[in-house]
C-alpha cells in the first residue's frame, strides 16, 4: 500500500464517519477534497481543501492533505508550505494536550489526537524532504520538531503512564548524571547566550521521556540541549515504594566567555 493510500485509510477511519452526518463548513471541504483525491482529481482536491484550511486555519487533516495534493500537481513551493503548518499545529495540539492532561491517564486523550499527530510527523518529514538545502540551524529546529512528535506515536507505552509532580510522589527522581549540552559553532558566531527550558518525563523505566521545549533558543542551541537530556541519568521517583514517572524541568544555560 502506498503512503498516500495508507494516510487516506488512517484518515477515513478517524475522521471521514463524522462527513456522513449534518455538518456544514470546513468539514464538508475536507471530505470532500480527500475523496476527490482518492479518485486521482488532485486538481479538485486541492481546491477543497484550500477552501477547508481558509474557513478553518487550524485543521490539521486539511493542512496535511492539501500539501498531498499540491505535490502530486507539482507544486512544491506550495505543498511545503502546507506541510510546514500542519507540523506545526501538531505541535501546539500536543503541547496543549500534555498541559491538560497533568496526572490523568493518558490513554483517552493521546489515543483520540493520535491520527492527527501521525499526520503532523508525516507532514514533517515531507517539509524535511522537500528542503534539501535548508539550513543547518533550520533542519536541526525541524529535526526537533519532528522527535518531539515522534516520541508520543512511535511509543505507544506512554499512553499508559501516569504521571506525576513533585509534590504527589514519596521520593523524587535522583539524578545521577547530566552532561552538559555542546555550543554550536552557528550560535557562537550569532553570540546567542540565554536559557533553554525544557519539560520532560523522568520515567519510571529509567529514561528521559516526552520532552517538551518551554523556551527556546536558535542555531542549534535547543537541539543540543534536549541530546543532553536525552542522556542524563537517574533514579526514578517513588510512590508509595514503587517507582514511578514523573515530570521535571531542567534548565540549560548557554554564555559566551
């Protein structure tokens, strides 16, 4: 099965069912584009779903799916364009969904946006692959992007974690190790200096999950830091004498001397 047909299926799965009922706007566009698609109109697809994304900004599914269209008509300015947005709603979807869900079971809520962030990790590989000459600060901003997407579908344990503050568990996480993240040469030649903040889970399996950027910084600095993350060491936290996982934040400083 191709991407294409295999995308059409995870989407007429998830999203199409609620096209049969009375509803009118951006969804009637969308379903309608996507079918047309289906049916090898391209052309027709791309006209619905320009009309979808223009009464609804922020409707991933028509986002991902017009980039589809416009790259099968060639027109690949437009199609990373559409890829770049959908990717990029993806992230703030997943980012306001892991703000709401605190330590409530996961599985409801990441299992019910799960189509969608296949799409937006779809959508970021695409915008990747239709700029062979980004930038290297830029491909390390997307490359970011899309392992943070990555890490709550190609991980489906997490949707079984609960997850805990600081003050909800007996003892906190420990940790044992954590290197510090390397200075880019990009970021020394800009003179960028600040803080990169991030939030992650310390799990209960001993790794560093879920990371999350709170604040940011350029040319490659905040790609370093979540690699450091990545590799810090720890004792998980316990809850009644049985570890468990966690939230903390961690805090990377980047001076020039």
């Amino acid at each position: 099965m191709s991407l294409a047909a295999l995308a059409f299926s995870l989407v007429t799965l998830f999203i199409l069912p609620a096209a049969s009922q009375a509803q009118t706007g951006p969804l009637d566009d969308r379903a309608a584009g996507i079918a047309a698609f289906e049916k090898g109109d391209a052309v027709g697809a791309s006209k619905f779903l320009k009309a979808a994304t223009k009464k609804n900004k922020s409707d991933l599914v028509a986002w991902y799916w017009l980039g589809v269209a416009f790259e099968q008509i060639q027109k690949s300015g437009d199609a990373r364009k559409s890829y770049e947005k959908a990717a990029k709603l993806g992230e703030t979807l997943l980012t306001n969904q892991l703000e709401s869900i605190g330590t409530a079971d996961w599985s409801p809520q990441l299992l019910q946006i799960k189509p969608q962030l296949d799409l937006a990790v779809r959508s970021a590989n695409s915008y990747l692959r239709l700029n062979p000459r980004i930038s290297r600060s830029k491909r390390e901003e997307w490359s970011e992007r899309k392992q943070f997407l990555t890490d709550f579908t190609e991980f489906p344990e997490l949707t079984s974690l609960t997850t805990y503050k600081s003050k909800e568990v007996t003892t906190r996480a420990r940790v044992l190790s954590k290197p510090e993240p390397s200075y880019t040469e990009a970021a020394r030649q800009n003179q960028v200096r600040g803080t990169v903040v991030l939030r992650a889970i310390f799990a209960e399996d001993g790794r560093v999950r879920a990371i999350i950027p709170i604040r940011r910084l350029p040319h490659g600095l905040t790609a370093s830091a979540i690699r450091s993350a990545r590799q810090i060491k720890f004792i998980p936290a316990t809850k009644d004498g049985k570890p468990v996982s966690m939230w903390m934040q961690l805090e990377y400083n980047f001076n020039l001397y």
